[in-house]
C-alpha cells in the first residue's frame, strides 16, 4: 500500500497527474516508484529485474505523450509493472499475478492504458505499427503509437518484419528500444553484438553532443528541417561507417542514450514526438537498476520469487523436495550426451528456465541458445536431424505455439527426428493466459508422423528422454512446471519405453479412468481418497498420445461401461477427444466423461488454485468418479 512514505507516488493515479509534476520531481518518482515494486515484489513474487530496468523509461512517456489517447505497447509485459502502477493500478498492484488480482502482463480488459495485450516476445512492433496506420487512416494525425521493445526480444524476427515493413510507411511511430544486453538469460547472437559495439562506439558522446544539440533550440521551421536532414545522414555515418541497421531499414535513428536520466529522456522524448515517420530511440539500460542484489545476479531477479529486501536471500526456498521437472530433464540429458556424441541441446533464451544451462556448461559446443526465435529453432533442429545429429529442442509449450509450421513442415512431413522436450506444459500458475501450455496434446496430435508422449513422474520422464534418441520419427515428451514424486529420483540404468504402450497402475471395476501425464498423480490421490467408500475404478497412465495405447483401450472398454479422461490440456481435441472417437470408431458403447481445461483462456492463480477451478484436482476428480459410480 502507498502511503506517506511515498511522499510524490502517493499523488500520482494517472499519467495526468505526473505532467502536474515539474520535471525536476521526476527523479524522485522514479525513486519512489522503484523502491515500492520492490517492497511489493519481494512478498509477492513476480517479475522484478525488466521492470526495475524501465522505471524512468515508463515515467518519461507518460510524462511526454498523451496515454491512452496514444497508443504504448510493452513488449513481453514483464516490463510494465511501472506502467501499471501509474496508470490507475497502484492500490492493487500487492494482488498482481495472484488468483483474482492484476495480471502480470499489460491487459487490454484491464485497463485502457494497455493498448495491447502482451507476454509472448517481439511482438509489440508489429502491433503498434498497426495501430499507426488505423490512426492515419481515422484521420487522428497527431495520434503517437510507441512499442518499448527489450529484454533480447529485438532478436525475435518478428521485429524485424515489422521495421522492415514500418520503413516503407510515413507511419506515426516511435520504437524505443530497451537495450540491457539480457532477456532472462544473456542475450546471445550478432544482434547483441552489434547493439554492444553500438553503445561502445567511440563517437557515442560526440554523437549525443551533436545530434541533441541540432534538434534543441528555437530555430526556424526551414532551418529545422534542414538540420534535422544533417541528423539523418549524420546518424548514418557516425555509428559505423557502413551505415546503421535501423537506418538501412527505413527506420529514424537517435541514440544510443542513457535509460536511466529521466530528464535527457523527457527532452528527447518531447523532440522526437515532434518528428514525423517510424523512428527508433536506442537506450541503454541496467536490468535490475536501483537494486544492486538484482543487478548483481540479473539471471535469477528476473523473477526471483519472495526474498529478503535487505540480503536479496530467497524466503521461499524449501528442502528435501522431489525434483523439478526441468531438472531432471537438464541431469539427464547432460547425462545422455556423455554417451551419445550426436546429441545437441537447443533452446529459445531459455536455458537457466529449461535447464539446459547444465548441459551448456558441460558441452558448450553441442548446447545453442538461438535467442527469442522459436521458429528458427525448430528448423534448425530439423537441418541438425537431417545430417545424422540427434536434437533435443527445449521450449516452453506457450512458445512452441510460435513455431507450429516448422513442425508441420520441416520437421514431421519430412520425418525428421527431432525430440521436443515441451516444458511448462499444462497450467502453470501465476504467469496466467499468456504462459499457460494449454494447447500442445491437441495441437500436435492433429500432425502426422508425430509422437506425443507425457510422463506421470520423473522416472518415465528419464526413461523417455533417454528412449528418445532412438526413435526414427519426431517425438514430443511434455512435461509441467511441477516438482516429481520422489527425492531420490536418479535413475542408475535408463530403460526403453516401448513407444505407444501404457499401463494400468490400479486394476478396478465398474469405471476407468484414463489419465496422461503428471496430472494422473492426481488421479492416484482420488483413488486413495475414494477407498473409505469401497469404490475401486481402473486407474490407466496412457503415456502415449499419438500412437495411443489402442490395445489397452480395448480392454478398458470390454471391462468397463463408465470412462473418465483426465488432461492437463484443452478438453478440445486432447485425450478426452482421442479416446470418444477410438470409442466410435469401434462401436463400443461407453458412456465418457472428459476432464480438462476448459474451453477457455484460464486466468492466474496458484497451480492449486487453477486445477480445482479447472476440475482436475484430486478432490474434483473423485467428485465426479463418485457422481459416475
């Protein structure tokens, strides 16, 4: 909560109140702005280091241009906690990412300061390049589009598109480029590097010097348009002799300027909002900025859960637990690689979250990180696949959407076998709609040549892992942002899983339910819950999607009139679907109910939370065992 302490924050609700301010106040708003998403963050755990990082970039649009008369569009939305708080949120912000509470993301049906709804990279560009030709096109000429784009999503090749594409309009738009070098881990590639030797460049304080100089003043008109010619073929030059990136796109470029100096980035701000066409501001930033444990350990303040404001030491960190999941992916894999010289790791910017940093360390040669390009990373596995090496592609499941042609195409129609190790899949929790892996059983089942399999703990998610390098087609394992089931999880000798062959954990009567994955541990508490009444159903871990267990199912639906499907995906399309038409398709007459995520985008919450909204906590499950029996 706001309060005295907060001496000028606890003035500001809206943008309309910080252009009360003089600009001299502004740097204390900053301060008091950063140290309250501090004092926030560190009890409710969210995203800390991006926002940290755009403080005074957030205060200074707000102050210089008209929201939400003008379009800002945050790119990835991890970014716009500053945002949210002045622009009417500030008295809620301690319930953002929590069940009910803000969104941890800008949310066009949360407020109408977020233009655009984001939380996946690279996109901001092309939508509010978008809105600048609407405005052109509703006659709204002084109407401002700004897209703040950071955090390595500048490597994403959407952005790219969308330059190239914004270069070749007179749009009314300004990309502010958020450059702190890092996305969650760090940024990688010759897009980094070029940003680097950009904000290195020896002409870097004779570049400000000269070029602010020339857009400050009262000149006349004739003599500004004049100047302002000189900048464009100044900027052109005085970076690198080649010409600028930007530039050769068709973009305006000014900068590279300090982040951090709200009152130079109100004055370029007020200039650049006078200048007509796609322009693009470069300013360099900490991530993590006022908080020196969060510039400190950048990788781990991105989202850094609860911890200790004065020691920035965890307060949620609790012992003797089963696995992560994502560990027991990066031990094992790290351990495959040690015997199979074929495999290669990749990831989209996510190895510290996959945890394939732990292979990265042991073989960096054979570990790639590509960046925030998931497409890229699919065909390139598909071209590692297609000369002999056995890649292992990482990526969440909300990001593997991304890449959906490139399965289809480059890799499944043309047999390709790359392993995807589809990780947060399911729900998972406080990140919400954005992040949710809700879709990958459904969407990739529709493939051909596709093998879909989920582990219901980490013993099979070893054994798969391991099975994986010997298929001959595309295999997908997915598994949740979730812990295992046992402490002592390490497997001494792998085994093959026989692709497509599950398995009846609990021999009943009367009904079967049919789970996949880590979800059918929720199945196994129902069952345990459900012994004290003397109900006794089947209880079958499928494993295998595509090809499903056919021969198992047959035998459910001899042995069994009721059947209960259990998914941590959309009820649309997933098990639920799979097993109604294997029903159809071979006149059995069962009656099946199907339990899922609902055919909707689920808000966040706790993962305790989402499961019993959703129906696939345990207490639900035995809920409707009991309505069936």
């Amino acid at each position: 909560m706001v309060d005295s302490r907060y001496k000028i924050l606890s003035k500001i609700n809206y943008p309309s109140d910080i252009k009360q301010l003089n600009i001299a106040e502004l740097p204390e708003l900053c301060k008091e702005l950063r140290q309250y998403i501090l004092e926030v963050i560190s009890c409710n755990a969210g995203h800390l280091g991006s926002s940290l990082g755009a403080v005074e970039l957030t205060v200074a649009i707000h102050y210089v241009f008209d929201t939400p008369n003008d379009n800002l569009i945050w790119d990835v939305g991890h970014q716009a906690y500053p945002h949210k708080i002045l622009t009417g949120r500030k008295q809620e912000f301690d319930s953002i990412r929590t069940f009910g509470g803000i969104s941890g993301f800008p949310k066009m049906t949360e407020s109408e300061y977020d233009a655009f709804g984001t939380g996946h990279a690279s996109t901001s560009i092309s939508a509010a390049l978008g809105m600048a030709i609407a405005a052109q096109r509703n006659g709204e000429n002084e109407k401002h589009s700004i897209a703040v784009i950071g955090d390595g999503s500048m490597g994403g090749g959407m952005a790219f598109e969308a330059m190239n594409n914004a270069g070749a309009t007179n749009a009314n738009l300004l990309v502010v480029l958020n450059d702190n070098g890092i996305a969650i881990d760090k940024s990688v590639g010759a897009i980094k590097e070029y940003f680097l030797h950009m904000s290195m460049s020896k002409s870097y304080n004779d570049f400000r010097d000269k070029i602010w100089n020339i857009l400050s003043g009262n000149e006349a008109k004739r003599r500004q348009r004049r100047m302002l010619r000189q900048v464009k073929s100044h900027v052109k030059a005085s970076i690198f002799d080649e010409g600028n990136m930007f530039e050769s796109l068709g973009m305006r470029y000014f900068g590279p300027t300090d982040g951090h100096d709200v009152i130079e980035l109100v004055e370029i701000l007020t200039k650049l909002k006078n200048l007509k066409g796609p322009k693009l501001l470069h300013c360099i930033t900490v991530k993590g900025k006022g908080y020196l444990e969060a510039e400190k350990d950048q990788v781990r303040f991105h989202a850094p859960g609860t911890f200790d404001l004065e020691t920035g030491n965890s307060t949620n960190e609790a012992k003797d637990l089963p696995p992560k999941y994502q560990d027991v992916f990066g031990e094992t894999i790290t351990k495959l690689a040690e015997e199979n010289d074929k495999i290669i790791g990749i990831t989209a910017a996510m190895p510290t979250g996959c945890s394939l940093n732990i292979m990265m360390e042991k073989f960096p040669e054979r570990t790639f990180d590509v960046g925030i390009a998931e497409e890229h990373a699919v065909t390139f596995a598909a071209g590692l696949a297609a000369k002999g090496m056995k890649p292992y592609c990482a990526i969440y499941s909300t990001f593997l959407q991304r890449s959906y042609d490139q399965i289809i195409h480059d890799v499944a129609l043309q047999k390709l076998p790359v392993v995807f190790c589809i990780d947060r899949a399911g729900l998972v929790g406080e990140d919400g709609p954005t992040h949710h892996g809700n879709f990958d059983l459904a969407y990739l089942r529709s493939i051909p040549n596709m093998i879909i399999a989920a582990p219901i703990n980490e013993y099979d998610l070893q054994d798969m892992i391991y099975t994986a390098q010997f298929s001959e087609l595309p295999y997908a394992i997915r598994y949740p942002r979730a812990r295992g089931i046992n402490q002592n999880w390490k497997k001494e000798n792998f085994e093959l899983i026989e692709t497509g062959k599950g398995k009846i954990l609990t021999q009943g009567k009367d009904i079967a339910v049919i789970s996949i994955g880590h979800v059918g541990n929720e199945v196994i508490k129902a069952l345990k819950m459900l012994e004290k009444e003397n109900i006794t159903p089947t209880h079958a871990d499928i494993k295998f999607l595509k090809p499903i267990d056919e021969t198992l199912l047959h035998e459910i639906c001899k042995n069994h009139k009721k059947i209960i499907t259990v998914e941590d995906g959309t009820i649309v399309g997933g098990l639920g679907t799979a097993v109604v038409e294997f029903i159809s398709d071979n006149n059995y007459d069962c009656k099946v109910k199907r339990l899922g995520i609902p055919d909707r985008f689920i808000e966040q919450g706790s993962l305790s939370q989402l499961y019993k909204l959703c129906g696939i906590d345990a207490e639900s499950i035995a809920s409707e065992i009991m309505k069936m029996n």
